[in-house]
C-alpha cells in the first residue's frame, strides 16, 4: 500500500500539482488497472483548471462520481481495547480494598479538575487560612444534609471540611442538590468560620464543551444492539433474524462493527441459549467484527464492574471476528473511541436524582466523569483499582438495559441507546422496539433502522 502512495503521490507532483488527503485516499483504494487511467483524466482536467491542489470533489466531478466507492469487506478491523473488567474480578471485599478503591477513584478523578483549577489542599486552608479569605479545594462528598442551606462534609487526603451552600444563590442551590456523597468536586469559596467555607461555585469534572470527536478516515459504519434477552417468551426471533439477514446482504457492503451492549440471554441460569446465540452469530459475515459485553441477565456476577461471561460461550470466544469484553469496555474503532455500558440497575440512579429519561442520566455520569458516582445504590463490587472513573472522554457512550433506542449529544460526547428486541412497556412499543442504530464512524451521522416492517 506504501508503494502506491508513493507512486501515485510522485506522478501528482512530477506535474506540478499537490493532492489532498481525502483525494490520496480515494485513488489508493483504486484497483492497478482503474488507477492509470483515471489519474490521466484527472491531470487533463487539472491542466485546462489551472488548479494547485487536486481534491476529492474536484475528482468526483472530473470521474461523474456521486461518491467514492468503498469495499468495506476488504478494509482491515481497526480495533484497540483500551479497558475491559478481567476475569478475575472476585465478589470480596475487605476494608483495604474499600479504601484503595475510593482513594484511586478519588485520585482519578482530581487529575482531571486539578488540570483546570487551581486549589489548595483542605489542610492547608484550615492551618493557613484567613476568616474571610477566598478559597479553592478538590474533595470528596463525604455526607450531605439540609433543605434550607444545603452542607457538605468534603475530605481529601489531607483533612474535612464542611461546607455551606446558601440558598440564597439559586441556581448553585438547584446544583447542589444533585450532588451525592462520593462525588468529587471543585469548590470555590469564602472561609467563613473556622471549619466552614460559604461556596461560591461548584465544578464536577465534566467533560468540556470543547470535545470533538475525531471520526474515521473513511465511510465506515457501526451497527450498535443490546438486550436481546434470548430465551424470553416473547423475544422478537422473526425480527431479529430480519437484521441479521439485513447483515448479510445490503449491511456487509457498510458495516464493519457489531457492538452488543449486554443482556444476551435473558436468564442468567439459562446457559443453554448462549447456544441459541452462537447459531445467530455464526450467520452474520466474518468481515464484521463482532464486540459484546455482558448485562445483568447474563451468566456472570451481577455487579459493577461486571467481568467477562465465561459460561458456556466457549465456541463464541473461539469466532475469530467476536471480543467478549466485560462491562463497562471502552474500545477504540477506526480512531472512534466507543464506551459500552450496560446499565445495570440504574433506574435505582434515576430515581436517587430524581431524573425522568435515560439521556439526562447519561448526561450525569458524564459530567460526574464516573459510571456509579455514589456508593451504595447500585450493586458494586469495590476495585482496588477503580474500574468506573470515565478517565478518557469517549466519542460514543453506547448505553443499554433501558429497552429505548434514541440518539443524544453532549458536549461533543454522542449517547446511543439501541433499543431491545422484546416487547417494550411503554404504550406505543412496536415503535420502539427492534430498532438498531447505525453510525458512520467519518462524520457521525445515525440511523435508526427498524426491522418489525
């Protein structure tokens, strides 16, 4: 492939002219026969345009072409797996590994307000500080009380320290209320007594605004799915099996990643349909690389972080083009980097912060950097290391367990939800089942394409 570049890239310059990336691309991925005779068109018209740099519009109108052409089968997998829950996550815990998970999460997360702010260790404040000197420090949430004035207790590695949120300040007030403890946070404000500072802003660690996804090179796509919850009475097989035929038809010629957000079988002591499973997957076209992770009705511990299934998916792991990852699993496709996360048991989340739609808990995680920002309200097993911190900013969060396809955005993050392939509660379900997302890894655009008609 070097050596064509080279060549075609010598030939352009030899006449004068440069080339664009996207042009150079195009022209690589011309067979030996159809490259010589275009490049000849395309100097000639370059010549009677007087242009300096031959681009890719300018080739599509030279060659009458609506777009360039692809072969997606024959385009290599692209894949980094950059974090995945081992096996070897064991349902213990001891007080030394309590405290080196909160410790590392705690650790995680100041790295990435420490970048932004600048602050003051909480000892230092109470040894140094002045009555009525503006103060900033990063902490964790320890407890919070009050309705009228709302108070923190905040420690970091160093001390506690209280802090009052008045409600005076309204919209700080509506802030604060959505923050729990374990949360860690940036606090600005005034020393107002000798344990206490009156707060003048809040900062979770937040993804900034100014995040923009990267995107693939090339048109190449993503199909995301979850909750397939096989061996349920009523799962969607006709409709399924309508997707995977799609797959192998007029989905081969795009697709080159199949993501499975969880729930795979719908019992976990029904290790027998992961055979089920394995008779779907094994139509699906080899050149589309297959990633799943596990959800709280597979056949592995029901906790976050949730390690790998290992149960009776011998012949799946043994498919040359399927991952089995654990839960959550941040991967990178095509330069796209992708957070899976399967849910689990986040409905108890939504109702703790009083959220109505899934999107907006995504929203919370995200600007919490964290996928179970408080301890205790969900099932979960403590890590030495802290497994759950969002470190790294995805380009997609591809959420399931919630059974509702939508798209969102925020912050230049993309939420993908993809749906379930049972009957969904909600009153108008056979417009919300069965859907599958699909993403162009270049320029982000989605599709929801149904499969009940």
């Amino acid at each position: 492939m070097e050596g064509k570049l080279e060549k075609i890239v010598q030939q352009i310059v030899d006449e004068g002219y440069q080339i664009s990336p996207d042009a150079l691309e195009y022209l690589s991925s011309l067979k030996e026969e159809q490259l010589s005779t275009y490049l000849s068109k395309i100097l000639l018209a370059a010549k009677k345009e007087d242009l300096l740099v031959i681009t890719l519009p300018f080739i599509k109108d030279v060659l009458g072409m609506e777009e360039a052409k692809i072969d997606v089968e024959k385009i290599p997998v692209k894949l980094e797996i950059i974090s995945s829950p081992s096996t070897r996550i064991q349902l213990r815990v001891t007080s030394d590994i309590l405290v080196s998970y909160f410790h590392d999460k705690f650790q995680k997360l100041k790295r990435i307000l420490e970048v932004r702010h600048a602050y003051q260790n909480i000892k230092d404040v109470l040894l140094r500080g002045q009555i009525g000197e503006n103060v900033q420090i990063i902490g964790m949430i320890l407890e919070k009380e009050g309705n009228d004035d709302i108070k923190f207790t905040v420690e970091d590695q160093t001390g506690i320290v209280n802090i009052k949120v008045s409600k005076q300040n309204f919209r700080m007030f509506e802030k604060a209320k959505r923050f729990f403890p374990d949360q860690v946070v940036y606090i600005e404000g005034k020393l107002k007594e000798e344990n206490v500072i009156e707060a003048k802003l809040l900062d979770l660690p937040d993804i900034l605004p100014m995040h923009e996804p990267k995107g693939a090179e090339i048109d190449i796509y993503a199909a995301f799915i979850s909750d397939l919850h096989i061996g349920h009475p009523d799962f969607h097989a006709e409709y399924f099996e309508r997707f995977l035929n799609w797959l192998k038809t007029d989905g081969k010629s795009k697709v080159k990643y199949l993501l499975v957000a969880g729930d795979l079988i719908n019992n976990p002591k029904e290790e027998e349909n992961y055979d089920v499973l394995y008779s779907y997957l094994k139509e699906i076209p080899e050149s589309i690389e297959i990633i799943m992770i596990p959800g709280e009705t597979d056949a592995t511990l029901p906790m976050l972080p949730q390690p790998p299934i290992t149960r009776n998916i011998e012949k799946i792991v043994k498919m040359n083009n399927i991952k089995v990852l654990g839960n959550p699993a941040l991967i990178k496709i095509h330069n796209v980097s992708v957070l899976l996360f399967h849910g689990l048991k986040m409905e108890k989340l939504m109702e703790k912060i009083r959220l109505k739609v899934p999107s907006d808990l995504v929203k919370f995680l995200l600007k919490s950097r964290h996928l179970c920002p408080c301890y205790g309200i969900i099932p979960l097993i403590p890590h030495p290391g802290d497994l759950l911190t969002i470190s790294s900013v995805p380009d997609i969060f591809h959420l399931g367990h919630f059974h509702l396809p939508f798209h969102d955005k925020y912050n230049g993050v993309h939420i993908i939800s993809s749906g379930a392939w049972i009957p969904v509660k909600e009153r108008d379900s056979s417009k919300l089942s069965c859907q599958v997302p699909i993403v162009n890894l270049k320029n982000f655009e989605i599709k929801f394409l149904k499969f009940t008609e």
